[in-house]
C-alpha cells in the first residue's frame, strides 16, 4: 500500500568520501516530487564506528529515507541493521551498479574510498582546466586563448562565467569573451583555429530582469541602456548575427541550468574534436 504523501521528507546521506555521488543522485530523484520537499542530512567522511554513531543518533531523531556509500562492510552491515529495527528505509546507492560490474567483469571488486578523488592525472587536468577558465574570464589574458578548448562568447549576463568554472571541473579549458555594444570583437577570437567558439544568448525579458536586479544592487541608473529592452534586443540580435556570420553554435540559455548549457557544450566539443 503506497505510503499517504508528506509535505517534507528527511533525507539522510552517508558517505565514507565527499558524499557529492550520493547528493547527485538524491536531488535527482528528489526532484521528480514536485509535491514533497527534501530536507538533506548529510554526513561526510563516515570511516569509524563513533562516527557512524552520530548519524545513527541523527536518523533516530528524524527518521526518513538513508541512502549511503559505505566501504567499511562492518559499517554497512551496522547501519543496515539499525535502520531495519526503526523500520526506516536503506539503500546502498552503488552496490547495484557494483554487482553489474561484478558480473560483467567476472571478478571481484577491490574496495577503495574516495577511489574518484585520488591525485591522478585526472585530477591535475582539471586543476589545470579551472586555473586557465579563471585566468581567461571576461576577455582576459588574450595572448594564449588559442590553448583554450572553448571559448564562450555573449553579452553580458549570458552565465559565460559561472558555465566556464563548470566546464573547468569537467577538465575543459574554457576562455569567455563579453560582446560590448559597438566594440568590435578581438581578432583573435574570430581567428581562433583549435578551440570550438560557442555563442550564448538569452530572451530580452530574461536579461533586462537579471541586469535591473544587477543594477539595483550596484545602486546604478535604472534608465540606462544596459536595462533598456529594445537596447538589449538588439544586443542579441547582434550575438546571433555574428555566430552565423562565423558559423559558431549558439546556445539559448534562457530556461537551461548550466549543467544543461555545459552538456550541450561537450556535445558540440565531441563533434568538432571529431572533424
């Protein structure tokens, strides 16, 4: 029998690493009950038994739904255990995929926590990726933008900045570069041999409400053309322009996360590495 729908349910999160795996997969589920609210315990760098204590003391005062990944058998076993007898739901969020693994492969598993954080070549990549994306924002550093892998072009509160950093932790070096109102853009973006140029826009009514809100902030002129529709309009009109003049790809970013605008990104990326 279904249970009768909550308001809110308590959601508890324990990890043996960073428990960015287990948020990942709780907010994806989560989010398909529209009706029903998550409210997240999360508990990171579980590895002994006292630690495991205070979770457990935790889950006992607000009972709810535990998913985990968990090395320590011991310690699963414990947890598992604990929640049968407060009748409270558990579930190991990679052992699934582990068993398929298992099966697959035809052999055993080697246990390793945090295995995904290890300091390999990976991860230095990356570092590499996010001090490049940073020293590259707004247009600047100009002279190595051809050592970028992207390079994200648009007016101003297009997300270039916050989509660049994202890329950056996939490993992507990304430079972006602002259209100002009748500033031509800089060479060396439009000679750009090796990095896949990608323009960004947005609905006027989406930018005009981010800028006002911006402008508001700032304490500047609300009567400005940097909040005018018609001006920024033409802003856009503009980006679209030049994208087909140039044949770059553009992305409309008006109701996409940056997950979702950095997706499309690596799928154009794929493609153009592929020509």
């Amino acid at each position: 029998m279904p249970h009768r729908v909550q308001s809110f349910v308590h959601l508890h999160l324990v990890s043996d690493s960073t428990g960015e795996t287990l948020i990942a997969v709780a907010r994806a589920v989560a989010v398909q009950y529209a009706s029903v609210r998550a409210i997240e315990h999360v508990y990171p760098l579980v590895r002994a038994a006292n630690q495991l204590d205070r979770v457990i003391t935790e889950i006992e005062a607000a009972p709810g739904i535990v998913l985990y990944t968990l090395v320590n058998t011991e310690l699963c076993h414990r947890l598992e255990a604990t929640c049968a007898e407060m009748n409270v739901p558990c579930v190991s969020v990679l052992a699934p995929v582990i068993d398929v693994f298992r099966s697959y492969l035809g052999t055993e598993w080697t246990p390793t926590i945090g295995g995904q954080h290890v300091l390999n070549n990976e991860y230095f990549r990356r570092i590499d990726a996010l001090n490049f994306s940073m020293a590259h924002d707004d247009g600047q550093m100009a002279g190595d933008i051809e050592d970028a892998d992207v390079i994200l072009v648009g007016i101003s509160r297009t997300s270039k900045t916050p989509t660049s950093i994202y890329l950056a932790n996939r490993g992507i070096k990304t430079a972006n570069v602002p259209l100002v109102p009748d500033i031509p853009l800089p060479d060396h973006v439009t000679r750009a041999k090796k990095p896949l140029v990608i323009g960004l826009v947005a609905t006027p009514e989406r930018i005009v409400q981010i800028r006002q809100n911006r402008v508001l902030a700032l304490k500047g002129d609300e009567k400005s053309a940097y909040v005018d529709r018609a001006a920024v309009a033409e802003e856009i009109a503009a980006t679209r322009r030049l994208c087909a003049k140039q044949g770059w790809p553009l992305i409309d970013v008006t109701r996409r996360s940056i997950e979702e605008t950095a997706a499309e990104i690596l799928a154009f990326l794929k493609e153009h590495r592929s020509v």
